[in-house]
C-alpha cells in the first residue's frame, strides 16, 4: 500500500471516529442501487440532517458522519436538533445494510479539498461494527414526533447525489 493511500486511510477513519452522526429519514426505494459501499457522491443542493435520531418512519435511515455543518436547531421551528451540510458537499458510501425495520446507508462527509483521495481508502471493519452498534441503538427507539411530519420527510425526501432521472452528479463541474 502507498504512502498517499494510507494517509487517506487515516484521515478517514479520523474523520468517522471524531464526528457527529446526522440522520435523514426517506424512502429511496428506486434509488438505493445507487449506493455502493466505496463510491463518492456530490450532492448539489444544502442537506438537511438532525442529531436526534428515534425510530426510522421510512424505509430508508441515511446516517451522514459530519464534522461540517450548521447548527439551524434555534433558528427553525422543527424544534429539534436541525442542522444543515452546506452545498456541493461530497460524501462516501461507507456501508449499506439492512436491519429489521429499514435499509441504512451510511455516508461520510468528505472534507472539499481533496475528496478525490478517497476513493481507493476503506475504513477497518471493526470501526464500521462499532457505528452499526450505534446506528443500531437509534433504530428501535419510538419515533421522534418533530420528525414524522409531512414537511421534514418533505425537506428529506430527495436521494442524495442523484438527479431527479436517479443519475449521479459529476463530482466536478465542467471546464468552460
């Protein structure tokens, strides 16, 4: 293994271990091939998230490990932990698995100055053990009422990293 690649290793399983777990609730049924433990997304729109996680409502649970986001929980009336991932955000698939209840897609937020490194860089697999136990915890819990509403699936009903036709953004915009 080289150098580069190990380093990217490091950072990020530094960055899995050191950030906060955000949860988004949808249904991506027609989307979830899309998701593939290693692959790097863009996702071109803001990312509503919150800290708080009950039981899922939905048949998806998107668990998003970030270090980078806003604290909007005082400044919106959903009355619960809201926060937002800015913009032109890139994640990684860190892991796709089903539970009892729904599928959970685990994303990693990428910092935005080198996100290309990481594509051959995979986490230990006693560390995505340890965030399952954790996401785990969440899952049975009852639901949180802040987050069964029509408007928050609203807010958190599109894919992330896809277009409407189910494509992927381009990780890069076009020269030009």
């Amino acid at each position: 293994m080289n150098c580069e690649k190990t380093e990217q290793i490091k950072i990020l399983e530094a960055l899995c271990q050191d950030a906060e777990l955000l949860y988004r609730d949808c249904n991506l049924s027609d989307y979830e091939k899309h998701y593939i433990p290693g692959i790097v997304l863009r996702e071109k729109a803001f990312v509503d998230a919150v800290r708080s996680a009950g039981g899922p409502v939905t048949t998806h649970r998107v668990v998003i490990l970030s270090k980078k986001f806003a604290d909007l929980s005082l400044l919106e009336d959903f009355g619960m932990d809201f926060c937002v991932i800015p913009k032109d955000s890139y994640f990684k698939v860190l892991d796709v698995y089903e539970e009892d209840i729904c599928r959970v897609i685990v994303l990693v937020h990428l910092p935005d100055n080198n996100w290309s490194g990481y594509f051959a860089a995979d986490i230990n697999r006693a560390l995505l053990f340890r965030l399952r136990e954790r996401i785990c915890r969440t899952l049975y819990m009852p639901p949180l009422p802040e987050l069964i509403g029509r408007r928050w699936l609203d807010r958190c009903s599109f894919p992330l990293g896809l277009d409407d036709n189910g494509n992927y953004f381009p990780l890069s915009d076009p020269v030009g």
